[in-house]
C-alpha cells in the first residue's frame, strides 16, 4: 500500500479535479503490475497497473491481489468504471485504504465488487490513504477547495514588518520547496495588502510544472496596473466590489460582497471553476480570517532559524497567524523549520465512514 502512495504522489500536479492514486497488482508476493492516475482524463491507475502487466503474466491475474490507494470508480465519467475492469479481469482479491466519497461511488465501488464475488479488504494505512486523498474528497464532500495555509514567521512570531515591507524570512531551499507545491496547486491566493506591498507573481519559476490560478482580494481596484497580477502571463481573478473592470488578457474580474461571507464566495467561486485545491499566502489578516472561520485544512508554517538571518530588524512587526493546532510533525530544510498542520475537523485527519475496516465480508 505505501508502494500505491509513493505512485498516487507522481500525479501531483497533473489529474485535478481527480484524484491521486496508485495501485499495485501482487502475486505471490511479486509485483506483476503496477500504474498511477497520470493525467487527467486520461486512463485511472487500475487501468494502468492492469496494462503494465507482461503478457507472460495476464493469466496470474485470475489469481492476484490489487492494491489501491483509494477505492476503484463503479461510475461512468471521462473513463469506464474500474470496477468493470477488475471484474473483466477477475481479479479476486482488492486491497482498498479508503474511500472515495465522490457521489456515486462512496462505498458502492466495494459494494458492486463484493457482490460480485470479490474479497474485499478496506482500511489497510486508512490514516495515510485519507491524507492522500483528502484534496478530492474535500473537494466532492464539502464543495470546496481543499484549503492549504502557508506563511513564515520569524522565531519571535512576526509575519512582516510594521510597514509590511518584503522582508525574506526563510532560505532560498524553502523558497523552492514553495513553489513546488505551487505546481501540485490549483489555485493560490492572496490579498490587497500583499498583492500591494510585495508584488508577488504568484507562479513556479523554481520547480517543474504548471502555475496555478492567480486570485487576488481587491475591494476597490487599489492595485496598479503595473504590477505582476495584470502581466497577462497567466490567467488571474480579481475578487471586487467592481466587477465592471475590463476583464481580457487572461485577467478576470468577479464580482464579490467583501463582508461576512466573502471567503465562501470566493471558495464556490473557484469550486465552480473545478479548483478542488488553494493555497492561501496571505497576508497575515487573510490568514487568521481563514484560521477563525475554520476554513482550512493543513498549514504549513516556516519559522526562520538560519544563522545569516537579520532579524534584529524586527523587534517589531505584525504579528503572525495562530494555528489552533499542534503539529502533526515538523523538519528542518537547511536550518529553517517547516511544521505541517492539520485542522481536527478535515477529512486530512478523519477516518472515511461508511464500509467497515480491516475485515472482509
């Protein structure tokens, strides 16, 4: 099952707004097959591993296991359901870490095996499934986009200056990592301050990839034109109270009320849009909006602890968000901490209900 993890994970970037998944065909303790979901649209990992099978070997199949990060498809969408090729296959044995709670499927692929005739295990790494898993099933589930948090704060907890001037807190190899996870994003957003202040251009330039989406808060059309948002490299939404702006250039102005529920504007917004992931980047008033709300999933947090830092320069600042969490674990990239949190409440930390763990029947 980790193998059907580390193959699910070579999709990052790439099968949105389907998920991740890797699946494994054993036979007698030997891998005969093995395939991840590459593409979307394209074939699903069980398609793959079947189809990486050597033909000297296609008559084990009646007598292998298949592995599968998260439960197969028994619902026609851009492919036929995996189900189907399984029994097709009679493959007697399908090892399961948890469910996909996509409408349709949500236990009924198991169902349409297990009536079937097949042995069906559930729950094998269900923790670690569901981690993997949690963008799509956010995304199916709560009509969301998975929510990343990702900032950095200095070791006395300042997110900026007072004058919110750019001021780099961590490494250059942090830097990197960032944007790799820019490429295995949909969607990233900041707000008017940051957009103003720093004039990021919100796109990997430092890993293989795509960019994701640009979304930018921007009440009242404070922004200049000049800056890297309107460059027209790649395709930007501005959220405001003005959308009468001229849109084009792969610029896009939405319409939005900035009160209340002006972040769950935005997140049906871009579920709409099919963005099942967003990464929030600021500023540190964003954050702690979305940290309140409770609409977050995991957060990633820096804290800068390299040597050649200059961090006497802020003995005074903003202070940084307050995750209302413990670390699920921490590391360290040359000299800087990186802790990943996980809110309690999202399906990154809870087990999928439904079909019962760990027993055939």
């Amino acid at each position: 099952m980790r193998r059907c993890f580390d193959l699910a994970r070579l999709g990052a970037g790439s099968v949105s707004p389907n998920p991740m998944v890797g699946a494994v065909l054993v036979h007698q303790n030997r891998i005969i097959g093995e395939g991840f979901h590459q593409q979307y649209g394209q074939a699903h990992a069980e398609v793959n591993a079947v189809n990486s099978v050597h033909a000297e070997d296609r008559r084990l199949l009646r007598e292998a296991t298949l592995y599968v990060s998260l439960e197969p498809c028994c619902i026609f969408g851009k492919t036929p359901p995996c189900t189907n090729l399984i029994l097709e296959n009679h493959i007697p044995r399908v090892v399961i870490s948890c469910l996909d709670q996509t409408p349709g499927v949500a236990g009924k692929g198991v169902e349409v095996l297990r009536a079937a005739g097949v042995e069906v295990i559930c729950g094998v790494l269900e923790a670690a499934g569901q981690r993997l898993s949690a963008v799509r099933n956010t995304f199916v589930s709560q009509h969301r986009p998975y929510i990343l948090l990702k900032f950095a704060k200095t070791s006395n907890n300042f997110f900026c200056p007072e004058d919110r001037s750019q001021f780099w807190i961590t490494n250059k190899y942090a830097k990197r990592l960032v944007h790799r996870w820019r490429s295995e994003t949909d969607a990233i957003l900041v707000g008017t301050n940051t957009a103003l202040h720093d004039n990021p251009e919100l796109t990997n330039r430092l890993y293989f990839g795509k960019s994701p989406l640009r979304v930018v808060l921007d009440r009242t059309l404070r922004l200049p034109k000049s800056h890297a948002i309107f460059d027209g490299t790649f395709p930007t939404l501005i959220f405001t109270e003005f959308p009468t702006a001229e849109s084009g250039n792969n610029l896009e102005f939405v319409g939005a009320s900035f009160g209340t529920h002006l972040l769950q504007q935005v997140l049906a917004h871009l579920a709409e849009r099919k963005c099942t992931s967003l990464i929030v980047e600021g500023g540190a008033q964003l954050l702690q909006t979305f940290i309140e709300a409770g609409l977050w999933d995991e957060a990633r947090v820096f804290t800068g602890l390299h040597s050649s830092l200059p961090e006497s320069r802020l003995v005074r600042g903003i202070p940084a968000p307050v995750i209302p969490a413990a670390p699920a674990y921490s590391k360290t990239i040359a000299g800087d901490l990186l802790e990943v949190f996980f809110n309690p409440h999202s399906l990154a930390c809870l087990a999928a209900p439904g079909v019962s763990s760990g027993k055939t029947q």
